[in-house]
C-alpha cells in the first residue's frame, strides 16, 4: 500500500517537471497595460511578449490593450522550446463604442471608465480654453481703460 502511494506520488511529481511548471505566473502584472508597456515590463522580466489574438483593428499593437496573459506553452507548433515567452491577447478597439465605431460598451465597467475620462479631459480642456478667453478679454479691457485713461 505505502509503496503503491509513493510511486503514485513520484509519478505525479515526474509528470509535473516533465511539463514544466512554467517560467511565469499568468498575466505577470501586464493585463490591462497597453502593448508597448506590456513589452517593456515582460522584457524587463526576461521575457518576450507573442501577439497570440487581437481583437479590433482601430488601433497600432503599441496602443492596443493587453486583455491576457499566458506562459507559452514549453514546447511551439514546431518542436521548439518556448520557455521565455509569454502569449498576450490584445483589444485593438477605438475605446468605447459609437454609433461609428466598435469598442467597449458604455454600459460596461471598462467602457464607462474610458468614457468619464474622456468625458473629465472634455471638461478640463473646455474650463482652461473659457479661463484662457477671459483672461484675454480681461487683458484686452485693462488696455482700454490704460489708453483712455492716459487720453
């Protein structure tokens, strides 16, 4: 019985190491970074990023964003090691979608938080252009009452 055991256990464990246990946990930190920065981060942890889906076609790679990640498998489609590598699914669609464009949906968790940030750099860019004109009718009064004055 003891012996049945520990072969079952030597088994389980040839098997494992056989396999491989992997050279990185799933997603290594990179899910939700745009490609470009998924790249710097996983070569800086010795690996290299594989495209293995993308899904739109609205943006270059670099600006997609990494949506998963998986260690290679240890062995590619051509009997080669693939150790050091990490397959990485990107979705390449323009933000949120429109009546124009695909994307996520506004009613979604990453659709809405795309949104209200596009929506709070709407709202910052428009109070800096309504601060900048009155700032110049501001200026432009002064310089009227500066020249009737000195009349």
């Amino acid at each position: 019985m003891i012996l049945a055991v520990t072969a079952g256990a030597l088994g389980s464990a040839a098997i494992a190491l056989a396999l491989g246990a992997g050279v990185a946990a799933a997603d290594d930190g990179v899910v939700g970074q745009t490609y470009k920065d998924a790249k710097a981060a996983l070569s800086q942890q010795g690996l290299t990023p594989v495209v293995a889906t993308t899904v739109g076609d609205r943006k270059d790679w670099d600006d997609c964003i990494v949506t998963s990640a998986t260690p290679a498998a240890g062995i590619d489609g051509f009997g080669n090691q693939a150790s050091g590598k990490m397959n990485v699914n990107l979705n390449c669609y323009a933000k949120y979608s429109t009546s124009q464009w695909p994307g996520f949906s506004i009613q979604s968790p990453e659709g809405q938080k795309i949104y209200q940030a596009d929506l709070a750099a709407k709202q910052a860019r428009e109070a800096q252009q309504a601060a900048a004109a009155q700032q110049a009718q501001d200026e432009q009064l002064a310089a009227t009452d500066a020249q009737q004055a000195g009349e």
